[in-house]
C-alpha cells in the first residue's frame, strides 16, 4: 500500500476542509455578496498565472522539492492573516498572496502520484478525510467560530508536508513507473512514443504481447487494424498526415482545458456562495453546511473508488461529459429549493451530484492532463490543468457573486444551468474519443465478470 501518497491526501484535505468550504460564510460577515464573487475569483485567476509558472519553475530550473517547500510555509504564515485581515483593506492582498504560494501544492502531488500510484485509489483517501471532517467542521465553526478551524487546519497541514517530502520528489523520475502507456495516452497523445534520451522505459521490460514487439503475424495484423480505426494520432503513419493529426491532438487539447474551466466555472460559483445560499438564502445554520460536505463525500468516496476502472472502460470524454451534464442538474435542483422557503435541510438531497462529478472529473483530469501532454512536461501538464480549471472557478465566482446581487440566487442558477448544457453538447462534439478498443476493455473487467469462453 502507497502510505505516503494516501497520508498526503489525507492530511491534506483534512486541512482544506477545516478552512476552505467556511472562508467564504467567514468573509460574508464583512463583505456583500458581489465584493465576494469578486475577491475569490481574482484568488483563483491569480492562480492561473501562478500554477503554471510555478510548474515550469519546476520542470526547468530547481525541482518541485525546494519550491514545494517554499510554497507551504508561506501559505502556512499567510492563512492566519486572513482572520486580521478580514477586517482591513488588505484582505484582498493577503487572499491574493495566499493564492499564488497556494497554487503549485495541489498541482505537484498529483503529479507526483500519478506517476508512481494509482490516482484514483490514492486521491479517495482525500475525500475519505474530506467527509470525515466536514461535520466536525461545521460543529466547530457554528459553536465556536473560524479561528479553531484554521489552528487545526495548520496541524494537519503539517502531516501533509511530512509524507509529501517523499511524494513531490519522486514525480521528477526519468521514466514513468507504469512503462506501458494507459489507453487514454496511447489514443491521444502522440508524444507517448518517447525517444532513446526521453521517457522510454528499458527494454527488459518490454511486454512482447504490446504493439510493436514479438507478436505473430496475425497479430500483426490486427495491430495494424486497431491503429488505423482507433488511433488517429499514431506516429509513423504517412508524412503528409503529420500536420492535420498535429492540429487534431492540439485541437483536443484545447477542447479539454477549455471543459476544464467550464466545470471550474460551475465549482467556483457553487463552493463559493453554497454555504452563504443555505445560511442567508435558505436559512439554514453551519452545521448543516458540514453535513452537506458529509453527503457530498459519502457519495464521493465509493465514485472515486471506481473511477480508475470506469477511466480505463469508458475514456476521459464519456466522463467529462457526464460531469458536465450532472452539473446542469445540480444547478437546476439549487434553482429548484428557492422555492420550497424554510426547508433547507433539502440541499442534502441535491449534493451526492457534487460526489460524482468531483470524484468522476477530478480523475479524468488529472490522467487526460498527463496523457495529453510529453514525458518531459507531466508538471506542467497539471499545471496547466489546474490553471484551467481555477480561471473557470474565478470567472465562476466573479460573475455569480455579480448575478446574485443582481438577479438573485434562482436566476442566477438557472443561467448557469443553461451555460453547463451548452458546454455538454459543445464537449460531445468537440472532444476525442478516447475509449479504448473493445478487446482491451475485456481485459479491464474483474475476473468474476468474465462470461464462458472470455478466457482462452
């Protein structure tokens, strides 16, 4: 069991959730709604600038250790400050400066994990803690106020920073220790096929039954047949082609981080203003707000579970989509409770669609980053990734706190909701296929699954 890559998650998100989900019902004592919007969504576009920049920091010059090092303690001395702040006119510096050191410690474990683990299997136990804590929170925070939550955020933080000492150094290995490429990066990323100097893996462990290696002359054959009708982007096809499938995986790249940020969109509006919509809108109390992160994550935990294997059968487009489609209903169903005042306790019925999405795009997210990017630049890859996906959380935030105040909470969710069916049908059209061939979905399947004559 990869201790290290499950403790980090664990201790991680034990701090978020003890912090991040209450700042926003924190900051609305002394804020309007539109002020709100507006301060954690510039949070978030700062970090669109600052994830990458630190990636290629990393990737290029010093190494993701020391700058993970750096990162942390200042955005360990920085969270304390919010609660002074809060009150001046500094808050907006102090959440910006908290941001940019914030913004390469999620991106560099996931880069980190993903190439020595199973990122689903490692990322669950961050959800598991995420729901552990949410109505210890909650209790804490509607009895005793935001201070404790950020002293005890602080000590879990610091469990998190011990195991990711041995976690972030090992994302920048030489090769990958999964040698054989996943499907999804087969199928869409045409740099899989490192060269001898790249992230090719040795030849002893070469799998003589892959493409490309001892197979008989029938197999042979059907090689060529599922190259030509499953991987457009396949390197050693003809010369002319090079370009259109260049501008193809470029395409798809795009249509990818472009579904990112419209699903950061829709979490950025939604975790930011969610608490405040069942305090103010709703009229419910804290400690319904942890028990709804509870609901979310009881619903997450078995989803993330199962999202490698539902990666590995269905591609990372059938997810994005599916994620994109569910966050429609989930803005419809918030829509839906402003019209049933005095009940707030039905929110709960609406958050098991954030377990699914979360835990179904975060993984997808992750693995089509690293698939859709070289060898060389899987830092970047999520960084990139995680830039998208935050500039969609701060436009999100920016633009719901501004039709909150404006159009209301109800208005508001619908036009979000018409946005997220438009994205649906814009990523079904937009994005690749990236499922794998039917013979090797077989082969993902548990063995209790297999029917007569599937095992020869």
């Amino acid at each position: 069991m990869p201790l290290a890559e499950n403790a980090v998650y664990f201790f991680h998100f034990v701090a978020l959730c003890l912090v991040w989900p209450y700042l926003p019902l924190f900051l609305s004592r002394y804020v309007s709604e539109a002020e709100l919007g507006l301060l954690l969504g510039a949070t978030r576009l700062v970090g669109v600038a600052a994830s990458p920049a630190w990636a290629w920091l990393a990737d290029a010059k010093c190494g993701r250790g020391p700058i993970f090092a750096l990162s942390w303690l200042c955005w360990q001395l920085l969270t304390p400050l919010v609660l002074v702040a809060a009150r001046t006119r500094v808050l907006a510096l102090v959440l910006i400066a908290r941001s940019v050191f914030e913004a390469p410690l999620i991106p560099f474990v996931d880069a980190g994990v993903v190439a020595r683990a199973s990122f689903g299997a490692a990322r669950l136990y961050g959800s598991l803690s995420w729901g552990l804590t949410a109505p210890v929170a909650g209790y804490v925070y509607a009895n005793y106020g935001f201070a404790p939550c950020v002293a005890a955020a602080a000590l879990f933080a610091c469990g998190a920073a011990v195991f990711a000492v041995d976690v972030v150094p090992a994302a920048k290995t030489k090769y990958d220790q999964v040698h054989r490429p996943s499907v999804t990066t087969r199928v869409l990323n045409p740099f899989s096929v490192d060269s001898d100097d790249g992230g090719a893996p040795p030849a002893a462990d070469a799998n003589p039954f892959e493409i490309g290696g001892l197979e008989s002359d029938d197999e042979e054959e059907k090689a060529e047949q599922i190259d030509k009708n499953i991987n457009p982007f396949e390197i050693g096809g003809d010369s002319d082609d090079d370009e259109a499938r260049t501008a193809q995986v470029e395409g798809d790249l795009v249509a990818f981080l472009a579904a990112s940020a419209c699903v950061g969109s829709g979490f950025g509006f939604v975790m930011s203003f969610l608490f405040v919509f069942i305090v103010r809108g709703l009229g419910g109390a804290a400690t319904l707000c942890g028990l709804a992160l509870f609901v979310e994550c009881a619903v997450e935990v078995p989803v993330m579970r199962a999202a490698d294997g539902l990666l590995a059968r269905h591609g990372s487009k059938t997810l994005v989509v599916v994620v994109l489609l569910l966050y429609a209903a989930r803005c419809a169903g918030y829509a839906l409770l402003t019209y049933f005042p005095g009940r707030p306790w039905l929110v709960l019925l609406v958050e098991p669609l954030h377990g699914i999405t979360f835990a179904l795009f975060y993984t997808a997210g992750v693995v089509g980053a690293k698939a859709r990017m070289p060898s060389d630049r899987q830092t970047l890859a999520q960084g990139l990734f995680s830039a998208a996906f935050n500039g969609g959380a701060g436009v999100g935030a920016a633009l719901g706190g501004l039709g909150v105040r404006r159009i209301g909470y109800r208005n508001t969710f619908l036009v979000f909701t018409a946005g997220f069916v438009v994205a649906t049908v814009a990523a079904f059209v937009k994005l690749v296929d990236d499922r794998p061939p039917e013979d090797e979905r077989r082969w993902q399947r548990p063995r209790d699954e297999f029917e007569d004559g599937d095992l020869v």
